[in-house]
C-alpha cells in the first residue's frame, strides 16, 4: 500500500510540474478556445414548447407545527406534502398546516379553523408573510388561538425568505384576550414550545398597566406611489391602550420608510389631522377608527405623486394590521367622507366602493407589492435591478418576464402577443415566444443577443426552484439567431455576466 501511495504522489508531483513549465512565461500564447459548430448535431430539448402557461405538480419536504394532544406546546412534523402546479412552497405548507394532521401522525392536534379565507389568506412580501384566518377562529379560547399563530409562524419561518409572520383573523388583529386591549403583533420564530408559558407572561404583562415594546408590521408606498410593502420595527408603546397604539403607529407612519424600495417622503398623518383621531362605534354598530384629514393632504400627495387610494392602503393595513378588534377606518378629507376609490388611484384599474362607508384591508388586497430581481441590459452586461410587482404575481414566471420586456432590449410590443407561453417545470422552465422576439434577437449584434438570452435566464430563475430555461419559438427550437449561441437544448443562468 505504502508503494502504491508513493507512486501516485510521484505521478501527481510530476504532473503538476508539467503543467507549471507549460503555463509559465507563456501565458501571453493562451487563447479561448474557438465554438464548435454544432449546427448539425441533433440536440433535443427536455421540455416540450408549451402552449399555455402552466407549472408541473411537484413534492416537497415540509417541517409542520401542529399542536400537542393538550393545545399547550408545538411539536414539529416533517412531511412531504404534493405542491400543485402555480401554489409557492410557501402557500402548499400552509395548506397543509390548516388541513389538520395526516393518518399515522400521533400525539398532534389542530382545532377547527373553519373555511379557508378567499381574499387575502397569504400574502408575502419583504420577508413578512401575513396570514388572514377565517372569522369562525375567534371561536377558540385565546390560549388556543395564541398558539395557533406561533404554530403558524414557526411552519412558514423554516423557508429562508420569511422571517416575520403576521396572523389575522377575519382581516384584522385579534388581540390576546377577549378584552381585546394588548395585540399579538408580528410574530418570529420561537425555539420554547410551550406556548402555554408565553401567553400567560403577556397577559401578566398586559394586567401590569405598563407599557408594552412590540414587532409591529408597518406600510408604506413603494418608489413609483402605486403600491404599498411592509416593513418590521420594534416599537414601544407607552400604554396598553388601543388608542395609545393609534397614535404611536400614525406618527411612526410620519417617520417615513427606511427600505429602499419605498419612497424617501410620504406625508405625515398627524400634520394634516382636523380633528384628533378615535376609535368610534358607528350607527350600523362597526367598531372603526375615525380619521378627519384637511384638504392640504390631497394637494400634499399630489406633490409627491400619491394618490388617495394608496395613502388609505397604507394606513388600512398597518392600523387594522395591529390595533386590536378594529373593523374599518372611517376616513375624511375636508368635509368629505371618503366611500371609494376611483379606477385611476387604484392599481388594478377597478373603482374601489366601501362597504358601510368603512375602509378594510381586503379593499386595498390589489396594493400590496412585492420586490422581484430583473436584469436588465447593459452595454456590458446585465445589471441585477430590483422592482416592485403586486405580490400575488412576482412569484409568476410569466409577469417576470413580461416585466423584463417592458423595460426594452429584448422586443418591443405587447407582451401577451410576444410571449406565447411559459411553463415551469421541475428543473427546466420552457419559453415559448413569437417569430416577432425571433426576429428582434437575430437582428442584433452577436454581443446583444448574447445578453439578450442571458437577461430572459437569469430574471427567469431568479429565486425560481427550476435552474434552467429552454427557449421556442413558434412551438419550435432554432439553431441560431444572431450568431453568438447555440440556442437549442437549455441554458443555465449566468451570474458572471452581471456589472453592478
């Protein structure tokens, strides 16, 4: 054995010796090697070109956080669980968690939670997964329902992209106890699984009479004014009061936004306030808060390029996102009561129209953005530019894409006509685009196409379980365009190309 080592060093050192004469001093006669033509070689994609947009039905490995047999601390189940085609990972392990748990999984619980919510049951979006419960929650006792949203939280924070979890019931914050005086606020993992011992240490504290220092979920407008994204401080109120927490959101509201995504200015609530803000009980018996505003805000917004609708977004759901059994904002500008939204404030193009006179958050569900990664074309290179889409969609291959385009480089035209069909599949995502994108890549230069191809791969698999991209058109694969690639079989996305 020693003789055998011996002669594989000796036959390494020798190599290694060879290759270092034949490097140095010549590196100057080094030259890339030339593309070899594989024009006629038969490379067969792995994906058909699809037809309509679609996604393949996948599994995956969950961790779950149900409940013991007595509702007073979590216990984990790992699961693999089917991820339909087009659901994130995020939104299929939720799913799983409110289904309850499996045949064969002993020693774990989970109440009835009632029907899934419709409208806003998971939304995600800068780290910060928001979760809206149905109203038939608040059934349960408050220990119960306290650990169901660490349940919860725990289960969506084992994916990296999520570190904050909010849980609402029925659209708003349902606070700790039936009193509803102290919110749960923004929850993050939890490593005690005793969920019993938590709640009776905030309920101690909330029977105390002090303040209370809370992860709280604020929102503010994005760069361009047409959506709104959220984001997490740890903030201090002075009292456990929910008109404490009223005015202590709306003036860290005035603080403005730290993410770079938002806007650097967005008018102060409390500056522009007629008559200082409530928590009232309307004549049809809805718990709101009232707020009167001057109609120097709307001069003020229109300043900045805000509308009234994004403004009312960003107010709905940080305060019905925090203060405890509130059900609406009864909001006034002048002597106007403020009962909808016109199609052109809001970011889907529909007229919004509040029920009861009272703003909700799921009026405003359109508003909610979400940062996705673009890359953009440079002269030399691609540029990784980071925008906002509305959150329901940045997951979406297709809206990335057709996002990329409207920024220009690749094709001019709408964007339904040039991208017939996406579909994501496992490992490979298939494009298929028109004959017009074709004919817009050959006619660049080597170089362009080139960056071109590599904009569409990297924006495609950016975050994206597949890695790959293959690319059609009109149904079919071509063997080149401007001449720099090999545009048959599938391309890997190319971070090296990246200037910024």
């Amino acid at each position: 054995m020693l003789k055998k080592e011996f002669a594989r060093r000796a036959l390494l050192a020798a190599w290694l010796v060879a290759v270092g004469l034949s490097l140095g001093g010549c590196m100057n006669q080094i030259s890339e090697r030339a593309m070899t033509d594989l024009s006629l070689d038969a490379i067969e994609p792995k994906m058909q070109a699809p037809q309509e947009d679609g996604a393949r039905d996948r599994e995956a490995l969950f961790t779950l956080y149900f409940l013991d047999e007595s509702s007073a601390a979590l216990r984990p189940v790992t699961r693999r669980c089917a991820v339909q085609g087009g659901v994130s990972r995020v939104q299929a392990a939720l799913e799983a968690l409110l289904a309850g748990p499996a045949a064969g999984e002993r020693g774990v619980m989970w109440p009835d939670l009632g029907t899934v919510r419709s409208g806003r049951m998971l939304e995600v979006s800068c780290g910060v997964a928001t979760v809206d419960l149905s109203a038939h929650a608040r059934m349960l006792p408050q220990e119960t329902l306290f650990a169901v949203r660490s349940a919860i939280a725990n289960t969506l924070t084992e994916f990296a992209e999520i570190s904050y979890v909010n849980v609402l019931i029925g659209g708003r914050e349902e606070g700790l106890d039936l009193s509803a005086t102290l919110p749960v606020g923004t929850l993050t993992r939890t490593d005690d699984p005793d969920v019993n011992a938590r709640y009776s240490r905030l309920h101690e504290q909330r029977l105390s009479g002090e303040g209370v220092t809370l992860l709280t979920t604020l929102y503010f407008p994005s760069r361009d004014g047409r959506m709104i994204l959220p984001e997490v401080r740890n903030i201090a109120y002075a009292q456990v009061s929910p008109i404490e927490y009223l005015y202590t959101l709306l003036g860290e509201l005035g603080k403005g936004a730290s993410l770079a995504l938002c806007g650097e200015y967005v008018p102060a609530p409390l500056e522009y306030i007629e008559e200082m803000p409530e928590i009232v009980r309307t004549e049809d018996g809805y718990l709101a808060i009232e707020l009167c505003f001057d109609r120097q805000l709307e001069e003020e917004l229109t300043r900045n390029g805000l509308t009234l609708g994004v403004y009312m977004a960003m107010l709905s759901d940080t305060l019905m996102g925090f203060v405890p059994g509130v059900e609406g904002l009864k909001v006034s500008v002048g002597e106007d009561d403020v009962t909808q939204i016109p199609a052109e404030q809001s970011p889907t193009g529909e007229k919004l129209v509040f029920e009861h006179g009272l703003a909700t958050r799921d009026d405003f569900s359109g508003y909610v953005g979400a940062p996705v990664t673009l890359y953009a074309m440079r002269e030399d290179g691609l540029a990784r530019e980071q925008h906002v889409m509305a959150q329901s969609r940045a997951g979406n291959a297709r809206a990335r894409l057709e996002a990329l385009f409207a920024e220009g480089g690749v094709a001019a035209g709408d964007t339904d006509a040039l991208i017939l069909a996406v579909y994501e599949g496992t490992e490979t995502i298939a494009v298929n685009l028109s004959a017009a994108v074709r004919d817009a890549l050959a006619n660049l230069s080597p170089q362009q196409e080139r960056t071109a191809v590599y904009a569409m791969v990297n924006t495609l698999t950016e975050g994206a379980e597949a890695s790959e991209v293959e690319f059609f058109f009109e149904g079919e694969q071509v063997s080149t365009l401007a001449g720099a690639l090999e545009m048959r079989g599938a391309f890997m996305r190319n971070p090296g190309m990246v200037v910024n």
